[in-house]
C-alpha cells in the first residue's frame, strides 16, 4: 500500500458490521445490572458506616476513655476511607465523556492528581490513625482476652495491614500509570 | 422512559457500526475486545443520553464519547493486544482470500496500533469519513491544526505499512 488512498480504500472494503441480534436487549440488560450493582454497593458501604457508629455509640455508653479514644482513631479512619471512596468513584463517573478529547483529558488528569494527593497524603494519615487507635486498644485486649486470643489479634492484624497496605500500593501504582498515560497520550 | 429507550435504541442501531469499527481500531482487530468496549460506549451514550442539546451533530457526540471511553480503557488493552507481524501488510499473496485480507488489515491496525493515543483517533476518525472540521471537534484541535497533523499521521502510517 504505497498511498493513503490505498489504505483508505481497504479501510472502505472492510464487511459493515451489523450489531448482534440480540445486542440492545443485552445492552439494557447490563445497564440494568449496573444500576442494582450500584444500589447495592452504596448499601454496602452506608450498612458498614453505620454499623461502625452504631457500634462505635454502643461502646461508648460504657464510659472507657482508652477504648473511645482507641475506637474512635480506628472506626474515624475507616468511615474517611469509605467517604472518600465513595466521592472518589462518584466524581469519577460525572467526569463528562462527551466533552471533546483534550477538555476530557484536563478532567481526568486533574482528577488523578487529586487521587495522588489522596494516595500520598491522606491514606497513610488514615493508616497511621488506624494503627495508633489499634495501639491503644492492645493493653485493653491484652488484659481482658485470653493469652491465644491476644495473640491472634496481634498477628493477625499485622497480617492484615500488611494485606491492606499492599492492596492500597497496587491501587496507587495503577492509577499513577493511568496519569503517566495520559500525560503521554499526545 | 420507553421514549428514551426508543431513542436509544435508534441511536444504538444507528451507529453500532460506526463505534464497532472505532473500537476494533483501538483493540487492533480484537473483535472481542472491542465488542466489550462497544457496549462501554453506548452504557455511557445511554447515561448521557439527557445532556444532549442538539449543540453537536448526533455523530460527533457518539464520537467523542467513543474515543474518550477507548481512552479509559486503552492501558489496560495494550497489554492484551497482539503484536502482529508488519511485513505481512506489503505483499499478501492473492490465493485464501479471506486469510489474505485478515493478514493485511491485522498488519494495518498494528500499525495504527503504533501511533500515539490522539493520533490514532484523529486517524481512526478520517478513516470513518469524518469530515476534518467535526475531527476537530470532537478531539477539541483547532481545524487548521488537525489538518497539518492528519497530513503527518498519513505520511506515519504509509511507512508503517510499507515498513520503511
């Protein structure tokens, strides 16, 4: 193919693809699905924020200024974490697809910066926050559980923050490429 | 609602064809892939479907929707897409036919594969038969701009193919 023309001739002779027969019904289907997949995780999470509180309320009552104080750093970082994901996936869904190329990339770019800042600034406050109100609460779980309880807790919460702390690095690393990329993309 | 969904669905049917083959451009001839990316696009035109004020042509609209949707999924896509083998698009023998002409337009979207992320969807657009002012539009260049750029990717992609 020596000229355009030639490519664009080719590019002309390819067969019209007709969409599937079934396709629009499939399509309303998953849009559907979307919607209740939506609804149930906003439930999820609403369900989680509240149970936290509620529990949160609950120990309360009992007057323990260490479990608040430790209670408080660990459930207050979770419920942040949860609220920020939260705005975070809902920005990113309003961020206006049919807006020309350049303008949609300045939307998405900025919203990864803002995500940078969250990845680099707020979560490992929020982690840090979290392991302080668990620090807290270990000379409380040491004194009223028994010798293998407390020691479960202790490992297995060391499992789980590196666990979780791995989890947040892939996150982070995926949406730092996705900014690399689209600074690229020109 | 069943007005909306009589729109969309004449939308839908309308431009299945055109998005498909935007896609199938972006997956570099990955049929599945882009039938995934496909359904993507017109989940996003259904969501939209009430922000559009006639302000646009209804064509542009989807285009711009289309390519910024592949754009979203184009990181992910490029480490599934194969690499084909370029020589392939020069000379095809002209005996199995079919073989002969899938061999030609992999090697074509390998090569398109190869441009830049707006590149290819300006390129992607003028091979649609987009008229350049609408191109403009929906990658947000000036007209004159993406006259000079479309002379180069044409220049990008003809040695590509002839693999100069």
């Amino acid at each position: 193919m020596n000229s355009f023309e030639e490519i664009q001739s080719k590019w002309n002779d390819q067969d019209k693809i007709k969409a599937p027969k079934d396709g629009f019904k499939s399509l309303m289907k998953k849009i559907e699905e979307i919607k209740n997949k939506q609804k149930i995780t906003n439930g999820v999470l609403l369900a989680t924020v509240l149970v936290l509180g509620g529990f949160f309320f609950y120990i309360a009552g009992y007057n323990n200024h260490q479990v608040i104080l430790g209670l408080s750093l660990m459930i207050g970082s979770l419920i942040i974490r949860v609220v920020i994901e939260l705005l975070s996936i809902n920005r990113l869904q309003r961020v206006n697809r049919s807006k020309d190329n350049t303008l949609f990339k300045q939307e998405l770019t900025k919203y990864y910066n803002k995500r940078r800042i969250v990845h680099i600034v707020i979560t490992p406050l929020i982690v840090l926050f979290y392991a302080i109100g668990f620090i807290v609460l270990l000379p409380l779980f040491k004194a009223n559980l028994s010798a293998g309880f407390y020691t479960y807790i202790l490992i297995s919460s060391i499992v789980l923050l590196f666990v979780f702390s791995l989890f947040i690095g892939k996150q982070i690393k995926t949406e730092l490429t996705q900014l690399k990329f689209l600074k690229d993309s020109d | 609602m069943k007005e909306k969904e009589e729109t969309f669905k004449n939308i839908y049917h309308s431009n299945y064809d055109k998005v498909m083959r935007i896609c199938i451009g972006y997956t570099a001839g990955n049929n599945d892939e882009a039938g995934d990316l496909t359904q993507e696009v017109f989940i996003k035109v259904w969501s939209s479907l009430d922000e559009f004020r006639n302000e646009s042509k209804m064509a542009t609209w989807i285009y711009r929707i289309t390519v910024n949707t592949c754009l979203t999924r184009l990181r992910k896509l490029k480490k599934k897409v194969k690499n084909y083998d370029v020589e392939s698009v020069i000379d095809v023998p002209q005996e199995n036919e079919t073989i002969d002409k899938e061999i030609m337009y992999e090697g074509l979207y390998n090569c398109i594969n190869k441009l830049s992320e707006t590149n290819r969807a300006i390129i992607l657009l003028e091979l649609e038969g987009l008229p350049q002012k609408e191109i403009a539009e929906v990658i947000g260049i000036k007209h004159e701009a993406i006259r000079t750029r479309i002379h180069r990717i044409k220049n990008e992609l003809i040695k590509c193919v002839n693999n100069e």
